[in-house]
C-alpha cells in the first residue's frame, strides 16, 4: 500500500513575502501582511489600491510576470528535479499580461500567450522530459493539480509528478475582479466581521510529488503526504458560492474517504477564506456541517499573501504541510474582530496543533469548483 | 475495470448529431441560415442564454447532444453526481481579447463583468454545470498534443479511482464541441458505443473534427452489424 501513497519531497514558492517557504511561514505566524499599495498600473478607476505583489517584477517587459518569478525558482531547485516526472502546471490567466501588453500597443498582433506556449517554457525551464498537461479550475487550479498528481502516484500511472502554478497581478485580473465588487479597499480580513471582500495577489510555487517506495529508494526528505482529496461543483452559480455549502461539504466528504479517514482524525483546516462575505460564510457552514459542534482550527492565510488564485492551493498546500511537521497552526493575518460564525474556530494568534492529526485543506472558485485536500504528516 | 463511452454529442457551424442514436441534422439547411435558439437541443432553456460567450453555448449544446445520447436526463434543481472535463487549443482567447479590448474602450474606467467570468477556460464548464445539475469534478485541462486524448484519461482517470460514477469530457473551441458520457462498464450496460481504449486510440490520430465524427460514428454501425 505504501507504493500508492503520494508523498511531497521537495518545495518552493516565491510569494509577496519573498523567496521560499520559511519567509512565507515566518511572516504568516508573526501576523505581518504583505498585502500594500498597488504602483503596477494606475488603479484609480477601481474599488481598491492594494495587493501583495512581488517588487522585483517588471510589469510588460520581454518575459511575462509569471516567467519572471518561475525563473528564478527552477534555477534554485532543478537539481532535485529528476527528468522523468510527470508535469502538471495550474494556473487561471498565465501570461495574460503578454497579450495586454500588445493589445496596448496595438500591433494587431496575437502573442501566444496560451496556456500551452506557457507549459512548453515551463517544461524547459524544469529540463522534465514529460510535455506535461495545464490543469486550470479558476482558484482552485492547483488543489486541483496537487488531487491529479496524487491520483496518479495512486494509480500506478507515474511514482513522481512535478506540480508547478503560478499566477500574477496584472491591470486585466484587477479590473475585472473589482468590476465584480470583490475587493476589500485595504487589506482582506478572512473569518472578520467586518470584511468587505477579497486582496489580489501573486504567486509561483512547485511540489514534487512521489510514491512513498520511490521516496525511500531515493532517499528522499519528506515534507507531508497527500492522503485524500476531493473536487466538486456547487452547480449553483458563476460567481458566487453555494449559500448551502452543500458542494463544498460533498468534495470534504470525497477528501475523507480516499484517506480512508475519519473527521476526528482532522486537527485543523486550512481554508480558503478570501475575505468576501460568501466565500468566508460559505466555507463555515461546511465546516459546522461536518464537524458539527467540535470546533476545529482555521485559518487562512489570505490577509497576509493575498488570494493568488490559480496558486492558493500550491502554496497553501505547502504551507499547512509546514504547520504538520512544526505542531504550529497558522493565525489568521488581519482578523481584528472574528464573525460570529467562526468564533472559536479561528485566531489571530498561532497556536499548538495536535501531533496525531491531520489537515484538511480547502479551495473554492467561480464556475462554483470546490476542492479539498486530506494532508498527513 | 474498464471504462465505456456511453454517448457522444456534437456541433459545429453546420449540424448536430448524437453518435450512438445515429441523429446527425443540418441545421444551417432547416434553420435557413438562423442561429440555433437552442430550443431544438435542450430539454428546458438555459437561463441568459444570449449572454453566454460562443464556447460556453457550444459546450452546452454538445454536452445536452451528450446527455441526450447517453439516456441521461436532467431538469432544473436536479441535481446529479457527474463530472466534467474540457479542452481546446485556444482557452478562452477570444473572450480575453473582447473582454479587454471592451475595458480600453470605456478608457480603462469601467470593465464588464458579465465578459470578465468568461476568460477563465473553465468557465463554460460552470455554465454546463449549472443548467445540466453536475456536481462531480470540473475541470479545464490541455496539453501541446492530442489535449482530447488528455481530458479523456483525466476523466477516466476519476472513474476508476471512484472520484466520480461518470464523466463527460470533451473539446470546445469556437465553431466546434464534442463531448463523450463515460462510465464504469457494466454487463447490465445496454448502450455502449466502445470502451475508453477504442476512444482514446481514435482520438490518436489527431484527425480533423469531421473526421474525427465519421470514425465514432462508423464504430456505432459497425456495432450495429454485429
């Protein structure tokens, strides 16, 4: 059974933070928002100024925003990397800011900014054989792509699957996520009562997943296990989430069962918790829903990085398995005033996690996609 | 375990057609020259149909076609556990660019919602989802080569690990869609067109649309004569 287990062994993300995963941890459990004053493009017209970009990116320049982050991430990690793992890239807009920035010029002109022009460079970039596949599922494409990759160690269809998203804040994503009345005018507050809407963010991330046995064989550190997941549709509307939670609770439910584990084995729940007033609603009905009267630890960590869409769960994902290995649990960044159906679930401050337990990781997005994600120590 | 197609639906500029139940129509033809209003295709009417962009229409008619095929019916607020995977080789292309060109227009004041949904490539699967009540997976996935064949093993991928009990998959792009119902086979299973490795061994070849129709469809006669 072991060789069906799917296993992360190696990690790294470049977010608002900085570079890697332990300033990302670091500066989510000091409570530190990165989320700040948006100077990339003029945002005058639109609900919000703020989001947590990474400064050293030029917007509209030769390589696009998400190539300029993906770069130096494979140039740090590609001797881990070996040539024969799968490749699975997430991502919701990719290169969008290639085709605004010719649309702006006005050549006429189509750039290939397709998702594939996109995987072929990302291919090269991790020098992986494998042509590799785009799994995009708007803000829960990468939680989509971690259940893919553990699906196929679990399948026998690979033992080693490279994951890699990215996305980034571009003039074309903010001003149609502001036309939807989605932002917070300052910073996100995930679970407050006072929260008025979501903080756009970038970033890039990669895991690389294998089978337990290969991991063995080589000898390889390993940061967490993928021991259950599922996806799911509310079914119910583009934009908004399901009021009833009931296509959230159904892809819990799934997440539980190819873990084969129970809801008491789960010591704290990574959420998605964008900081609107549905999704943050939506998210603690399923967890009441489940869980019932036991109240579990949430968290997000939105208010601190920013909602990175096609991202969130990579990094999420890497982030909760931190919190395994450390017996920490995450604050949530910005929670001032908690709302009333999250109080004793969620904190501002970090706090202990239980040794024997396990995470459970939920995304959600339009189209009405949930997804959710079983993790183990 | 292996895993069937159970229906086929598809459309282009032209005509529609179910695979398994032989109906193939020329619309062009009996609609002189009109647009489909859909009335034709689905059991009940998509709600804001018009404001739909062209791959989510196409993606709703191929994936009724499908259903159709397949015996599946659906109402509003039913609700079932299917799931579905699309690809193309354009994304939502079409609609980034109206979509942008639309916000320069306004002097990048005012930009439209109702354009800004559909520039996600999963986005016509959300429509589907909704009119059609499927609550399995969704997915938009796509690869340099043969992206059918891909969304194909995805959802077959699902079935087998009991992720879901069936599955659509299928392309759409501008002027084409096709989508296939998977499903577990079973000996009580009446109505198959081939299993997933037949399908999967087509879709191979890389062939035109047209082409690509005339194959599945020559697989349904041949079953026919047996």
């Amino acid at each position: 059974m072991s060789g069906l287990r799917a296993v992360v062994v190696s990690a790294d993300m470049v977010t608002a933070y900085g570079n890697g995963m332990d300033s990302c941890w670091n500066n989510i459990l000091s409570g530190r928002t990165a989320i700040s004053g948006l100077n990339r493009f003029n945002t005058k017209a639109f609900q919000s100024d703020y989001a947590a970009t990474i400064d050293s990116l030029q917007y509209h320049q030769k390589d696009s925003l998400v190539m300029q982050m993906l770069k130096p991430l494979f140039d740090r990690a590609s001797v881990s990397i070996p040539e024969d793992a799968k490749l699975i890239l997430a991502t919701t807009k990719g290169e969008i800011d290639l085709l605004e920035k010719n649309i702006l010029k006005g050549t006429g002109e189509t750039p290939d900014c397709s998702l594939t022009s996109l995987l072929k460079k990302v291919s090269a970039l991790t020098r992986v054989k494998d042509a590799g596949v785009v799994v995009s599922a708007a803000c829960a494409s990468s939680s989509a792509a971690v259940a893919r990759a553990a699906a196929m160690i679990r399948s026998k269809r690979s033992d080693c699957v490279l994951v890699v998203a990215c996305d980034s804040v571009t003039e074309f994503v903010f001003s149609g996520f502001s036309s939807l009345m989605a932002l917070d005018k300052f910073s996100a507050r995930p679970f407050d009562k006072n929260r008025k809407g979501l903080s756009l963010g970038e970033a890039a991330a990669f895991v690389l997943v294998m089978s337990k046995t290969r991991a063995r064989q080589e000898k390889r550190e390993i940061l967490g296990e993928i021991a259950g997941w599922g996806l799911s549709d509310d079914a119910n509307h583009m934009t908004g989430p399901s009021r009833e939670s009931e296509g959230l609770i159904l892809a819990i439910k799934k997440a539980l069962k190819t873990a084969a584990a129970d809801k008491s084995a789960i010591g704290f729940i990574s959420a998605h918790g964008t900081g609107t007033v549905y999704n943050d609603a939506m998210e603690m009905k399923a967890f009441h829903s489940v869980f019932k009267d036991k109240k579990i630890p949430v968290y997000s960590i939105k208010g601190g990085i920013g909602h990175t869409m096609g991202a969130a769960g990579i990094i999420e994902t890497i982030i909760a398995m931190k919190s395994l290995r450390e017996k920490r649990i995450p604050p949530t960044v910005n929670l001032r005033d908690t709302d009333a159906d999250a109080r004793g679930w969620v904190s501002p401050e970090p706090c202990p996690a239980d040794k024997r337990k396990m995470a459970l990781l939920t995304n959600a997005g339009f189209s009405g996609i949930n997804a959710a994600l079983v993790l183990a120590e | 375990m292996a895993i069937s197609i159970c229906g086929m639906g598809w459309i282009n500029n032209e005509e529609y057609g179910c695979v398994m139940n032989g109906m193939r129509i020329n619309y062009r033809d009996s609609l002189k020259g009109k647009a489909l209003s859909g009335k034709e295709i689905f059991s009940y009417p998509v709600k804001n149909f018009g404001r739909l962009d062209n791959i989510s229409k196409l993606t709703c008619y191929a994936v009724a076609l499908a259903l159709k095929d397949a015996g599946v019916k659906y109402s509003m607020g039913h609700k079932h556990d299917i799931g579905i995977i699309s690809t193309n080789k354009s994304g939502s292309l079409q609609s980034d660019i109206l979509y942008f060109k639309d916000y320069l227009d306004s002097g990048r004041t005012l930009s439209r919602g109702n354009l800004f949904i559909y520039t996600l490539p999963s986005s016509p699967l959300g429509e589907a989802a909704i009119h059609f009540g499927l609550q399995g997976p969704l997915l938009y996935v796509t690869a340099p080569d043969k992206p059918l064949q891909a969304a194909l093993d995805t959802a077959s991928g699902m079935i087998l690990l009991d992720e879901s009990p069936a599955m659509l998959a299928g392309m759409a792009e501008e002027d084409e869609a096709v989508y296939f119902v998977l499903a577990r086979s079973s000996d009580s299973m009446q109505h198959v067109l081939c299993d997933v490795t037949r399908a999967r061994a087509i879709l191979g070849k890389d062939m035109i649309f047209s082409k690509m129709i005339k194959e599945f469809s020559s697989l349904k006669e041949q079953r026919g004569q047996e």
